[in-house]
C-alpha cells in the first residue's frame, strides 16, 4: 500500500470532514490524560523523531494509555510481550515504559518516517493498526482513525484475522483524537503554521533553506566564505579561514533544512561575515547542573535557566521554573547561536555555553531508554578531554580492563603500552550504564578494544546496522571508514546528537589524537551503526 496523490487526497478530505458524533466529554477527558503525561511522550520523540502526539495516540490505542504495558500491543511490561509482535522488546528485564516504547516505535519503521503531515500521519497509523479494513472492507472506515466519529459506525477485526461486522468500537480513533487536540489548539497538522506543539512565540521563525559559497581574497590570501540564507535574507555568514572541514560541517549541520547549495558568481559581493558564537563568561549566578534540562522538568534549576537565557535576549517566558514550549523555544534559538547542535535540551554543553559548570556526579534519569543514557554519559566523560600518558593517567580506567584479555591473546605484551583506545572507552561508556559488554566475542579472534570486534559482536547479537539502512539516532555507536584507510573499521565513538536531515552527527570518542572529546562528523566517513536496544 503506497502513499500516492490519490490517497493522500482521501485521507486530507476525510480529515477535513471528521465530526465527533458521540462521547465528546470522554474524548477530553484522554486529551486532558495525554496533556497531563507529554513529558514522557516527549522523551521518546527525542530518540526517534516521531512526533509525540503520534506516539500518544498510539499509546492509548493499543494500551489504553497505561505506563505499565508495552506499547507494542499493550502486553503488561513485567515481561517480554506475548502477542504480536511476540518477544520484544530484545534484550533482558526489567525495560522501562520509554524503552519499550522506542522498541515498537522502530519496530513498525516509524522512526525512520518524515511525513507526519494529515495525510502522512494517517497512512502510518492505518498501517500501524493494519490494512485490512481498506483492502478487504472497504465500506468500513478504520476504527482505529475514524471511531467515535461521522467515519466510522460499525464493523470491527474481533482479533487477527476475524471480522465480525456488526462490532462496535470502543475505543475513540487516532485521528479523532488528533483533530481535537487540534481544534483545542494543543498541536497543529498544518505544514504553513508547522507541524508540531501550538508554540506562544511572538518572533516567526525563520527556516534556512539554501546556503551559498563565495571566495574571500585578503592580503594575498584566498579562503571560502559560506553564507546561510532564509529565501533572500542572510541568517549567517562564516569565513572558514581556520579547520575548514570542521568549521565547515559545523555550519552545515546547524541548518538541516538546507537543501540547496550554490556558488556565487566571482562579480557578486562577499557579504561581510555575522557575529561569531556566542562567548559567555563563568556566571556564579547558575548551580552546578546535575541533571538533563529538556520539556517536562521543573525546579529552581530550570529557573536559572530561565534568567540566564532572558538575560541573554532569549525569551524563555515567565521564570517560573517549568520547562515548556516558551523554554524550549529559548534553548532552540540560544543552541543555533552558540554553534551548538539544535535539541532543545540543556545538557553539559549547552550549560557551559551560557558559563554554567556540571556536576562530576551528573545522573542521568533511570527511567530514559539505554541509548539517552549512554549519550549523556558519553558525552560528560568524553568533555574530560583525557589522554593517557602512563599508567597513572586517568584515562588508564578505559585500557586497563583489556590488558590482560589482550595478553592472554598475545596481542600485547606485559609492558603497560598504550593501545588504540577508542573502542575501550565506548566500552567503558557502556559497562558504567550497566550494559553487557564482553572482554571478547564469542567466536571471535580479538578483544572489544578492536573495532572490527564491535562489528562481529553487533552482527552476533542483531544490533549492526550497514551505512544508510538507518536514521542515526541518540546514543547509537557508530563505526567510522577513515577516507586515510578505506574499508577499514577502525574508529569507533558514541552520537550524542543528531537532527533528522541533517548530514552531520555529534559524537563523543575517545583516542582522537590520544585524547577524548565531543566531537562533529560528517555522515559520509560512518561506515555503521549498532544500536544497542
């Protein structure tokens, strides 16, 4: 079943037509519940850039809403689940709500889905639920969009494969669900006014689409000049007179909705370059950040956010210490200026841009999925920048637990040498959130402090996914083919970040250069991705 005009034009026309025809007040009333719990539906938008309203409505279709289940088909989370899809979410007990639901939300490929328009929304719920209403009772709008509205009055699947036409459903449908919250103004499905959160900004917001290369001659030497532009007007200008290729994947990732770039003609003026990144001082104003600040949180943490970006020209709205649309919106406009990737959750580095310092013992939220954990781990130890030395250094924790593995293999001797240490610190990473990394794969002729390890292992345990047959995501490890050695696997790190589109990743890795770091690359040098889930 494709996605063509013909169908994208019912599914708009339907949409258009929808009323509620009964049970108004209980429709609110799981609106009200939904509202109440974004937090959480937004934490999961975070790692798979599927809209949290999407992910709600799924959520009380399958589940009636419940936290204690699976979102799979709303199996009870104290097991693996037992209906279709049997047995998942891979991996061992106990998961939480926010990893199971990451589990059946790329299960069902939605994550790797970018049309959640009216039309694109309703297709993938359809497919969620399943096609067989419109392939083989096509006088039946599908419950799962259309109950509880002028669509939909009888005929329902009693279970897999069983239609029983006179059913009715008691459940109000996806889409109902939708046009309310819509009609309540808590989201919008129209691509003018943007898909998404109804957001109280008062500044329209300005979306770079093209970027356009010029050539800069000053005192006898020649460098480019990138300049990113909203239609005509110029956003920013960058002159790449320093770590071009750096500087230059920076700005490209900053503007993921850029999709053409241009050459300027050699008579056309060299705009003059914009004010650089943002530089703020150490502010004793601002606590020692001890935890992820993003949608949802509250505290006098969020309010210090609050000043610091209000003070900033960044309009957070009222200081008040709840971190919603308005404080999102802020973080959103303060990362884009401060080169930072665009998530609109403070973390270690966004806080050390606004002059902020974290806490050593930064916790990160039990119940957020493996991979959130492993990204904001990651990404604190990787700001440590820690080389090793000797065997005093303190980047000695990463080689230490593969020496003796490594000599029992005879890969290295006795002497306590330094060895290519970026696959034992995504190792370490993974073991300090109590994820189950071997000293050696079963099978396998080395240990994980090789990168070709992580291959074997990951393909071992259906974690490796082949270049471009995934969306980078949050907290996935990643194996990059160095353009230096081509076809070799031999550098590994962990992404902290990544906006769908875009063609850069942030990553945190260690022995770049013998030291660790955050760092920015381009998806073309990634070879592969294990996601550990």
């Amino acid at each position: 079943m494709q996605l063509d005009t013909v169908l994208k034009e019912e599914y708009q026309q339907l949409y258009n037509d929808c009323q509620i025809t009964s049970n108004i007040s209980q429709v609110d009333t799981i609106i009200n519940r939904i509202m109440e719990n974004r937090a959480r539906y937004k934490k999961v938008e975070r790692v798979t850039d599927v809209p949290w309203f999407i992910i709600a409505v799924i959520h009380q279709l399958e589940a009636s809403g419940n936290f204690n289940t699976h979102l799979h088909n709303g199996d009870p989370l104290s097991a693996k689940t037992t209906h279709v899809p049997q047995n998942r979410p891979p991996g061992n007990l106990p998961f939480t709500w926010e990893e199971s639901a990451q589990d059946a939300l790329t299960f069902d490929g939605l994550n790797n889905w970018t049309d959640w328009s009216i039309a694109g929304s309703c297709y993938k719920l359809e497919g969620v639920n399943g096609f067989g209403y419109r392939l083989f009772h096509s006088d039946v709008k599908s419950p799962y969009l259309w109950s509880f509205s002028n669509h939909y009055i009888k005929g329902k699947y009693r279970s897999d494969g069983i239609f029983d036409r006179d059913l009715v459903s008691q459940q109000c449908g996806a889409m109902v669900l939708l046009k309310r919250m819509e009609e309540k103004q808590r989201i919008s499905l129209s691509p003018q006014d943007g898909i998404g959160d109804t957001i109280d900004t008062k500044t329209p917001k300005e979306k770079v689409t093209w970027f356009e290369l010029y050539r800069k001659e000053e005192a006898g030497i020649s460098y480019p000049v990138i300049a990113a532009n909203a239609g005509s007007k110029i956003i920013e200008v960058v002159e790449l007179k320093t770590k071009l290729t750096d500087e230059f994947v920076d700005m490209l990732g900053k503007y993921p909705t850029a999709k053409t770039f241009l050459v300027a003609p050699s008579s056309k003026s060299v705009p003059p370059a914009t004010a650089p990144d943002i530089t703020i001082t150490p502010s004793p104003s601002l606590p020692k950040l001890t935890r992820i600040l993003r949608w949802g949180t509250k505290g006098d943490d969020v309010k210090a956010l609050q000043q610091a970006l209000s003070s900033l020209g960044f309009d957070a709205g009222d200081v008040d210490g709840e971190f919603e649309n308005n404080t999102e919106e802020a973080v959103k406009a303060f990362q884009l200026k401060a080169g930072l990737m665009v998530d609109g959750e403070v973390g270690p580095m966004t806080w050390g841009k606004l002059g902020g310092q974290y806490d050593p013992n930064f916790s990160t939220d039990p119940s957020d999925p493996v991979n959130l954990r492993l990204a904001t781990f990651a990404e604190i130890e990787a700001a440590k920048e820690l080389s090793w030395m000797d065997t005093n250094s303190e980047a000695e924790k990463y080689l230490s637990p593969f020496r003796k593995p490594m000599q029992v293999l005879d890969h290295i001797g006795t002497a306590p040498v330094r060895f290519n240490w970026c696959a034992a610190f995504v190792a370490y990473c993974c073991r300090k959130i109590e994820i189950d990394i071997p000293d050696q794969p079963k099978g396998f002729w080395a240990t994980m402090a090789l990168v070709a390890s992580w291959q074997f292992w990951a393909k071992q345990n259906g974690y490796w996914h082949p270049k471009g047959s995934v969306i980078p995501m949050r907290g996935d490890i990643v194996t990059f083919d160095w353009s230096e050695a081509p076809g070799d696997f031999n550098h590994i790190g962990i992404i902290r970040a990544h906006s769908q589109g875009s063609s850069v990743i942030k990553t945190s890795e260690g022995n770049r250069g013998n030291t660790s770091g955050n760092f920015t690359r381009n998806l073309s040098a990634v070879s592969g991705i294990i996601r550990i889930r």
